[in-house]
C-alpha cells in the first residue's frame, strides 16, 4: 500500500565528522531540522546531506539559505 507523508524542516549547516567520514577534513553537512509538523520515521532519528570535498563552509550556509527560500516541506513516501 502506498502512502506519503510530508514535513516542515529547514536546512541547517553542520560542520565536523560525521558518521562514516574519511579524510583529513571534516565534511560539511546540511542537516534538516524540524520547523513544524515532522515525518514519523525522522522523529527517532535526522536526515542530513553530506557535501562534496572542498564545498566551502560559506557555500553550504549560501546553499541552505536557497533551499530555506524555495523547499516548502519534505515528502516521504512509502511503497
């Protein structure tokens, strides 16, 4: 049976190792956060994106505040 259920969540940028990291620098993630009603299956846990090598601190802050101005709410759907 399908489903969807949809979320409010702003991106929020972290910086340091996360799990699963490698390398000499720490990566740069945008975490979502919740900003309203959250999504069940991330209520025991967070989704965030992990940026590629040598995405700069101020480019990942400028990327988060464009999904912050266009990203109205987050969907998961299940098969």
């Amino acid at each position: 049976m399908y489903g969807a259920e949809t979320g409010k969540y702003r991106f929020v940028v972290k910086e340091g190792r996360v799990e699963g990291g490698s390398g000499d620098h720490p990566p740069v993630t945008l975490a979502l956060e919740p900003a309203g009603e959250q999504i069940g299956v991330l209520r025991e846990g967070h989704l965030s994106l992990r940026l590629a090598a040598g995405f700069s601190v101020e480019q990942a802050r400028e990327l988060a505040r464009r999904l912050n101005d266009v990203v109205i709410s987050v969907a998961f759907v299940k098969y």
